[in-house]
C-alpha cells in the first residue's frame, strides 16, 4: 500500500489507541486491581516490584559493552541491558496501578533517564561493523551531522515501548521526561528509520522483520501526528511485513520454532491491532488466511500441557501470552485458548518486552475458559511437520530443507514422548554466541546432524543448504495408524547414495508403537551406515530383543541383534539459558553395509 493511500485513512488524529480517553484508562487501571481473575498477574508484577526496589539500578558500563567485541559473548551486557528493561516495565505498570504511591513513579522516571543515556539502544552483538563500533572515522561536525545510527530488535522495541509507556503516563510523568523520551525515541529509531536507506531486516523473512518494522510502526502511531511523514514510515513498514509473512509457508508454521512464532508474530499482531484502531478498520492486516494460518500454529505445536515441538532453535517447555491468545480468539473462532496455568509469568520473559507484558493485562478476557489440548494429528504439508497428539502419547517428525529460519541440520529427525516425558528428543536451541551465527554453526552439536536422529552415512553428517531436503512420498492419517515416508537422500553429500527412504509408522492404540524403516539405496556399497538417536540421560537395561529406556515411563527398543551393533555415548552441551544438559547417544551401527540394505526399528511404548 502507498503512502498516499494509507494517509486517506488516518481517520483518528491526537488520541490514544488503547483507550477512548483518560476518564477510561484510569477506571479500568482501578477496576482491574479488583477482579480476581486479575490477581495472579498482578500479584507478580507486585512481588517484582517490591524485589527491584531493593535491587541497585546497575549502569551498563563501557567494559561490559566491550565484552562481545573481545570474547563473543552476549550474555554479561544484556544481563544487565535486560534488567534495566524489566524495572522500566515494572514500575510503569505500578505507577499507573498505584498512583498514590509516589516511589514508583520516582524509579519509572529515573530508569527512563537511565535508557534514554545509553550509548545505543542495540545490543552489541547486533553491532558488528555498524558506524556506532567504528574507531577509524574523522570527527569533525559534519561527520556527526551525517552520522547513522543502526535499528535492530531491541533499540525498535526501546522505542516502541517508551512511545506507549509515554501515552499512559502523560498524566503523571515530568514534563522534561516526556521531552528527552520523545527526543530520544526520534533520534534513534523514528528519523533513522525515516532518512536512512532500506535496513537490511526490511526485506527479510524472519522475526527481525516483523519485530523491528513492528515496533518502529507502532511507536510512530503513538507519537507522530503529522500525517505525511506517518503515512511514509507505514508504507515502509507494511512492505516489511509483507516480507516477514513470505517466511511462511501457506501450512502457517513457524520453522524458527514456537518461541519465535510467539515473538515475530506477536509484534505483527500489536502493530496490527494499533493501526487497525487508527484507521477505523480500514486497513485490516488480519483479513488473511495465511495470517489465520500463522494464528493457529500455537495449538498445533504443544504437544503436552507445557511442551512444544522444539525443532529448530526452540526451547521445549513453553507458556503462553494469554492476552494474545484471547485476542485471536476474538478475530478468529477455531483458535483454541490455551489453560490458565500455562499462561507465562510476569518474570518469565528474561529480555522483559514491555508489549507482551502490557497486553496480557490489557487484552486478557476473564470471560474465557481455557480447555486441555485436544488430541489431533497435524501434517503441515508445506513445511513438512507431522505432529500427532494422542494423549498420554505423541509422536512428531519433520522433512524440510537444511536452510530454514534458525536452521538446524534435521530432515527426517523426531520426537517420541509418552505422559510428557520425553525419551527421544530434540535439543533444542543452544547458547547464543558470536560462534553460533556464524560459519561454525553447524559443528554445535544441537545445530548440526549430529546433534538429531538422524543417520550418519560414511562418517558424513548432512549438509547445510536449501538444495539438501525432504521429499515426502507417502502421508497417511488415520484413527488407528498415522504414517509419514519421505526421502532424505538429498540431505547428505554423498554421490553414491542413490534414496534413503525413512518410514514412520505410528500405531496409536492401546498398546502404541513406533516403527521406524529406513531403505538404503547406493550405487556403490557404503563405507559405514550408523542410525544415530537422541536420548535425555535415562536408566537402560538390555535383553535379546534390544534395549529398555526407563525413567519414570518406559520404551522398549527392539533391533535386530545380528544387524546391528549398539554403542551408547553420553555427551553435554550448553542448552539456551547457558545450563549444561546431559544426554546419551544411543548409535547402532550396521555391521555389513550393502547397496541395498534396510534398517527396521521398533518403539514400543510400555
């Protein structure tokens, strides 16, 4: 949509965009704190409150902003960096929720002054060659007049967040305050974005875009009133969202993984929502069965109460924003609302984004009951995820390509779980470091092959690249037997390997089972065929037929003893959060390789 276009439909001019006007915002801040429904969440929000007024307000200093330029490593700074963001949120929410108490607005003001001194809104690890990290440029007063400034996730976030907190407080916070947030909010995202040529995450088809162009259009809604410029910025900023939705597939999958989908499309439906209200309904950015799609992928990806289908760089155990699952659930009616008990705590969100915060107060619907997950088998044909709830059991596997949004090395990769206890799993995201974007990406254990289900054929794991995918051959759901045959041949380098056909049948009755039948086709007979599974750290015991997995549930894994040899390895790594799990490797080598040659594996689920 052109500028023109959209600057016809600013219906609604100097007014706020969450509430019809002062009179409204101070009842329903007043009313909440009444309601029931209301009081887990703010009864956090309080007990965080009370915990950051005895914490001192750190500073982010110059040698913990030099960290990552030194040793790669992100998590001193935005430690720090993060904290500063929760007491902003906090003490925000308090200083509406309790305007008699003067202490709250005190720390708002000061942690507001506090962010608006920072050298950048950006993390550093987001800086690498940007003109806030050069060292080598002439100061003089043109080059400062010229000077650029970089936008990524968290400067946009910086900026939306100070623009709302602003339209809430305006009642109440100091006037110079309100000056220097608007200044800053303007100086460092709204005119760079602006004046500056096309950022790199305009045009991508990830969550950067819909997070940074997001923030960037609501943060213009709240504060600029003149209808030229506005109408400029949107128009960049619809384009962007055009992009971030091309990301998807028309199955509506997030392939970054479920917390990305909470995130990306989170920042998609604040924005949405925000200039739907200012243009009157006229531009309606939900008014899309991909954007449906896309809203239905959270029902699709739990798997057991709290746990997710964590392919990708996705962590396991998830909870949910309620208020934004209320929200969809008024635009669109087959949306399932989630439990009350997986809704995510105050405290959970360790980067303390203010829009989700705020929304699961403001957007929560006290009127909506929220069911257990239903068991359903889902094949997202187009990404190729085949998800299958039969509660107490779940089975999840996946085809795709090895250059996916926060790709890990996984066709033909699965999970197995019964009672939400996982005993073949996947890792998961890792910690994020400078290593971790980079051309060594794929020696990280939970990134490459190795790290999957997967096997390794003549001591090659699979490669990287789009060129390296699936070809499902065979889908069958059915009430009794789901199965799911693809071939993954194209997913490993190896010239000789003609078709590796993987079969996946999934038998859901009383008694469910797992039977797993790779096919190995070579023009030539292989060096080594090793079937290589990922186990958490589980108590097993052998017998003729194979081995048992036992924690508190069991699976029985029956192989063929004069086929295949079983060697089980233990292995660390450093999960997300930078905690050390442990794991085992259960590989099963096979003891003469052929041109033709078939694997079978039985899962029984005990």
């Amino acid at each position: 949509m052109k500028s023109d276009q959209i600057k016809k439909l600013m219906y609604r001019k100097n007014v706020s965009l969450l509430f019809s006007n002062q009179e409204e915002q101070d009842i329903w801040f007043h009313s909440i704190k009444h309601k029931n429904s209301y009081q887990p969440l703010l009864e956090e929000i309080r007990a965080e409150a009370e915990r950051l007024l005895r914490e001192p307000d750190k500073e982010l200093s110059f040698s913990n902003f030099t960290i990552f330029r030194e040793t790669g490593s992100r998590l001193e700074y935005e430690k720090v960096y993060f904290a500063k963001r929760r007491r902003l949120n906090t003490f925000a929410l308090m200083a509406l929720l309790e305007p008699n108490h003067p202490i709250y607005l005190e720390q708002l003001e000061n942690t507001i002054w506090s962010i608006c001194n920072e050298y950048s809104w950006c993390l550093p690890a987001h800086l690498k060659n940007s003109p806030e990290m050069a060292t080598d440029m002439d100061v003089s007063l043109q080059s400062i007049q010229e000077s650029s400034y970089s936008i990524d996730l968290f400067a946009a976030e910086t900026a939306f967040t100070l623009s709302e907190i602003l339209t809430l407080t305006k009642k109440i916070l100091d006037p110079l305050i309100q000056r220097r947030m608007q200044e800053e909010v303007y100086r460092r995202v709204l005119l760079p974005f602006f004046n500056q040529p096309q950022f790199g995450w305009e045009t991508s088809t990830h969550n950067w875009a819909s997070v940074c162009a997001g923030s960037i259009g609501s943060a213009a809604l709240h504060l600029i009133e003149d209808k030229e410029i506005l109408s400029v910025i949107l128009e960049r900023v619809l384009s962007s969202m055009g992009y971030y939705l091309k990301g998807f597939n028309d199955d509506g999958a997030c392939m970054e993984g479920y917390g990305y989908w909470q995130y990306g499309f989170g920042f998609y439906v604040y924005f949405a929502d925000l200039l739907q209200k200012k243009t009157a309904g006229e531009i309606d950015l939900f008014h899309s069965e991909k954007v449906h799609q896309i809203a239905l992928f959270q029902q699709k990806c739990f798997i057991h109460k709290n746990q997710v289908v964590n392919f990708s760089d996705s962590n396991q155990q998830a909870t949910v924003f309620l208020g934004l699952s209320h929200y969809l659930k008024k635009i669109y009616q087959d949306i399932e609302v989630p439990e009350k008990g997986l809704r995510a705590p105050y405290t959970e969100d360790h980067c303390s984004r203010w829009a989700p915060a705020f929304r699961n107060l403001l957007w929560f619907n006290e009127q909506v009951e929220g069911k257990p997950w239903h068991d359903k088998t889902y094949f997202l044909s187009d990404s190729q995820w085949f998800i299958s709830r039969n509660d107490p059991y779940v089975f999840a596997c996946k085809g795709g390509h090895n250059d996916e949004p926060h790709n890990h090395n996984d066709i033909g990769h699965f999970i197995l779980q019964k009672n939400g206890e996982t005993f073949f799993k996947d890792l998961g995201s890792g910690l994020y470091s400078d290593a971790y974007f980079s051309e060594d990406r794929y020696t990280i254990f939970c990134n490459g092959s190795q790290g999957h289900s997967v096997p390794i054929i003549n001591n090659q794991f699979q490669a990287e690249g789009v060129s390296h995918n699936a070809t499902i051959t065979d889908v069958s759901i059915e009430q009794d037997i789901d199965t799911l045959e693809m071939n993954i041949a194209n997913a490993y380098n190896i010239a000789s390997l003609e078709t590796l056909s993987r079969r996946f049948t999934w038998i859901k009755n009383k008694k469910p089972e797992l039977i797993l039948t790779d096919t190995f086709q070579f023009s030539e007979n292989p060096e080594s065929i090793v079937e290589r599974f990922i186990t958490p750290v589980l108590q097993i015991t052998e017998d003729q037929e194979g081995v048992i997995l036992e924690g508190n549930q069991k699976v029985k894994l029956k192989f063929d003893r004069n086929q295949l040899n079983l060697v089980i390895g233990e292995k660390e790594f450093l999960n997300h959060f930078g905690e050390t799990e442990e794991l085992f490797i259960l590989d099963f080598t096979v003891k003469k390789p052929e041109n033709t040659c078939c694997v079978e594996l039985v899962f029984q689920l005990l």
